[in-house]
C-alpha cells in the first residue's frame, strides 16, 4: 500500500512538471526574467510556510552558515536560476519541444558529468547510450541550423545541480528554501528595477498568477519527496521520462510547433538512447541484487 502511494505521488510530481508549458504563458506579458524573479520570491515565500509548520524553518539557517554546505548550495542556487529562467524563456518563445529535449538528455548528461568530475566509468550501455545522444545533437544542430542552446543549457544547468545536491546531501525542502533565500535579494532587486510592480500591479488576476508560481514550484516537489521515499529509485528514475515525455506532447499537440523530419529523427535516436540506458541500469540493478543474495548467508 505504501509503495503503491508512492507511486501515485510520483506520478502526480512528474507530471505536474511535464505540464509547466501550461502555465508560465498564462504570466504574460511579465518576460522570463520578471516570471523567474516573483518565482524565486514567491518559492521562498510558500517553503518557508511549509517549513514553519513543520517545525524546521531554523534549519536553513544552519544549513547556509555551514562553511561546507552554505557555498555548495549557493551555486546550486544560481544554476538552479539559470535553469528555471532558461526554462520559461523557452516555453515562453514557442520552444516547448527543444525545452522538452533538454530534459529527455539530462541523465545522459549526468552520466558524463559523473565520469568527468567523479571519475566514474562508463559500462558499455552507458556509452553506447552517451554515443546515440551525441548522434542525435549532431541531426538536430543541422535541422535546427544552430546547436540547440536551450535543451543543452538545460541539461547541463539542471544535471550540475543534481551533482551540487548530491554532494551536499541536504532535504529537497530545506534545499530549495536555502536556494530562494540565497535568490531572493537579486530577485527583489530586479523587480524594483521594473518600476512601480512591474506587470504585478497589471491586473488582480495577474498578480495572483505571479504569485501562484511559489506554490507550482512548491507542490510538486512536496509530492516528490514523498514518493522518494516510498519507492525505489529505478522506478523514480523511470518515471522522471514522464515530464518531458508530457512537454513534448504539449508541444506537438497544443502549441503545433513544427517537427520536421530531421528533428523527429533526432528524437528517436534521443529516445532509443534513453531505451538502451534505462535497460543496461535495470539489468546492471538485476546482476547486482542477484551478486548480494549469492554472497549473504543462508
């Protein structure tokens, strides 16, 4: 029963963030960079509540005056915002396809960045994986006629920040209330810089959309954490495919983005790369489980 609840808010997580595409048009005409400002405020604003109820609002400060702790997570604080602002410019300039891309390569790039910085070795599907999504960069650069920029920087934005959290070790709440806290200056400044509110004294429905950014931001990461630790991590790591997977389809479907024949061949090799490293990690996990039951004692 428990892990069946785990699956479910897993389910509701992911694909509460495939349906982002949805919701960061709605903030228009705000730009990205005044959407991510009110984001990181209004974050800020909805974690320290959730916090405070749960008795561990104290906690970021211990965790951001740690001397070890405190610097890793303010750079986490700053990718994570090149992320969240390269994310909204996306979706926001009619780029839902290649935003959902960025995401469909992010574990391959975090394989690479575990080889490069951890020194990890890469198995065989592991780099057979890593080859097809190269391949499949190479067919999208000449169908798009440029690299695409958006889907590697959010690759590399949000792989780097699963590196800094894992290094760091700290609760996804608490985290992201440390990160916002780090934010929130440079955010509030920016947002004086627009004038009197900015596009936040436009309408009350308007302002409510800026501030209901908090909560999106918030809501689905609560259910992530729940579900973290109620299934295991091959499942979550299966259903992180659905996010993208739901960005695409909104893309394609809702937003009629063109999908010429060059870029769909550059999804399939994206696609059968995800395909053959989901299947060498379950199969890896497998040997694993049956290598521990040989050497435990009856």
């Amino acid at each position: 029963m428990d892990e069946r609840r785990g699956l479910l808010y897993g389910l509701a997580a992911y694909s509460l963030w495939g349906l982002f595409p949805l919701y960061w048009p709605l903030l228009e005409p705000a730009g990205a960079g005044e959407i991510l400002a009110h984001r990181c405020l209004w974050s800020l604003v909805v974690v320290l509540g959730v916090l405070a109820y749960l008795r561990r609002a104290k906690s970021i400060r211990t965790i951001l005056s740690d001397r070890r702790r405190g610097p890793m997570l303010t750079v986490a604080a700053v990718v994570i915002a090149i992320n969240w602002g390269t994310y909204i410019y996306g979706v926001n300039t009619d780029r839902v396809v290649e935003t959902a891309l960025g995401y469909f390569i992010t574990p391959l790039v975090t394989v690479l960045l575990g080889v490069v910085v951890l020194g990890e070795r890469l198995s065989r599907t592991q780099a057979a994986a890593v080859v097809l999504a190269v391949a499949s960069v190479a067919v999208l650069t000449v169908g798009y006629g440029h690299p695409p920029w958006i889907a590697l920087i959010l690759a590399a934005s949000f792989s780097t920040y699963g590196l800094m959290k894992k290094k760091v070790g700290v609760g996804a709440l608490e985290s992201l209330g440390a990160e916002t806290v780090v934010l929130a200056l440079p955010a509030l400044v920016y947002v004086l810089t627009l004038g009197p509110g900015g596009t936040f004294t436009d309408s009350p429905g308007h302002a409510l959309l800026l501030a209901g950014g908090g909560s999106v931001t918030a809501i689905p990461l609560l259910f992530f954490g729940a579900a973290a630790t109620r299934i295991p991590l091959t499942t979550l790591g299966l259903l992180q495919y659905l996010t993208p997977s739901v960005q695409f389809l909104i893309g394609v479907l809702l937003r009629h983005e063109p999908l010429p024949l060059e870029r769909l061949i550059g999804f399939v090799l994206v696609w059968l790369a995800l395909l053959v490293f989901s299947a060498g990690s379950l199969l890896e996990r497998r040997r694993l489980i049956a290598d521990q039951a040989l050497v435990e004692p009856a």
